[in-house]
C-alpha cells in the first residue's frame, strides 16, 4: 500500500454527533466531565485513544479549540502528529506540536503558514497548492515512513477521507446520550449523496468486535469493505 493503514477513532453519541452543539464554545472534552452519567465512563474512551497508533491526524481548528495556541509547552511524547491547517495555528501553536511531538506534520496549502518560520528538527512540512488527502498520505509514508495512522479530525474532513477512500478500520467509542441538533457536527460530514449513481461512495462496513463497556458506555470496532 502506497500511503499508511488508517483507522477512525471517534467518541460520538448514539445518534453521531462528535460535538455537544454546534459552536466552537461547546466540547465533549470540556463539557462530559461536568454531565452525570456521562463522566463516570469517559475515562475508558481516553484509555483506549492511547492504544491507538503512534502517528496521528488532526485539525488545527480542533488544535485551536483545545488551546494549544496558547498552552504552555508539553513534555515530549512518542506520538507523531499530523495536523491539516491553513490558518488555525499560530507559530506557538507549531512550536507546542514539536515539542509534544516524536515528529510533527504539518499539512497546509498557505504558503505563508507560521510553521514556515519555525526551524525545529523534527518538523516537516507538507505544502500542497492544490489539497489532497490522498497525496498527503502518500507523502507521508514515502517522506515520514508513516504505516499506521489514527484518524481523530472534524465530521468534514473525516467526509473527504470516506469519500476518497481513504479510510481502512473505524473504531468508536459511543457515549449513553442524545445530542440533537441539525448544525452539530457527526462522525462523518461534508457533502451529501444526490443520486444513486453515487451510492458506490458509500463506506461499507463489516463488524470486527462490539464491546459493551462500563456505565453503559460502547465500542464497536469495524473493517471498510468498500
């Protein structure tokens, strides 16, 4: 295989929503550990994210939310971050993924994006005029020797990897609760199917194991067959 093994790692509600609403200010994160019967379990979602690949993907929007722009810098770890971003971080912000960082992965299309200013050994930077997720990852297995990476993006993105293809095993952690919303993000957004001569973009899935977790917490774990 041309690019890395790739798995979606999410946490959702039962009705697949990633956020508690639609705004930047709302986060499960920040805003289960406040909820009861939803904080006793949250810990087993935050045991198994670090079981999951030493390489991983994300957004510097979602970057941004959780503070990293202006956080005080991290202790190293030995996870590689990917993150796709555009304008999002700031030139702390990539300082603090090459600090946390074994290696740091910025993939951007702006020419001018901070990370050009940063002069750190372990960054490397993926310009693309044109964006392509497909050509990411392919560069980074040829230029990073990336194999294995875990997805953790926004429901948009996540849509551009289902749409292209790009995404091998899903891994979820459902929490017990009923977000609602129509602006809220899912697991999977972006554009929609119009006609049925699209239904071939559909990701289908074979179920690999469902585990029923404490406080009524679940994980389902799936292989892409198309």
């Amino acid at each position: 295989m041309e690019r890395p093994i790739t798995t979606l790692f999410m946490l959702m509600s039962v009705d697949g929503k990633i956020s508690t609403g639609s705004t930047d200010e709302m986060d499960y994160d920040k805003d289960f550990p406040n909820i009861t019967g939803l904080k006793e379990g949250l810990h087993q979602y935050y045991e198994i994210e670090q079981t999951t690949d030493l390489w991983s993907f994300n957004t510097g929007r979602v970057q941004e939310k959780m503070g990293v722009n202006t956080n005080e810098m991290p202790s190293k770890t030995p996870v590689s971050f990917v993150i796709l971003d555009n304008h999002h971080l700031t030139e702390h912000g990539v300082k603090y993924f090459c600090a946390l960082s074994k290696n740091a992965v910025i993939i951007t299309s702006n020419s001018e994006h901070p990370a050009f200013k940063v002069k750190e050994r372990n960054l490397h930077i993926i310009y693309q005029e044109k964006p392509s997720i497909k050509d990411a990852l392919e560069r980074l297995a040829t230029e990073c020797n990336c194999d294995r990476l875990t997805i953790q993006s926004g429901g948009t993105v996540n849509g551009l990897f289902l749409r292209e293809k790009l995404i091998d095993y899903v891994d979820i952690v459902v929490a017990p609760v009923l977000v609602g919303g129509r602006e809220t993000s899912t697991l999977i957004d972006g554009e929609s199917l119009a006609t049925t001569n699209e239904l071939s973009s559909l990701g289908v899935l074979k179920l690999d194991e469902c585990s029923v977790l404490e406080d009524s917490y679940i994980r389902l774990r799936y292989k892409v067959l198309s």
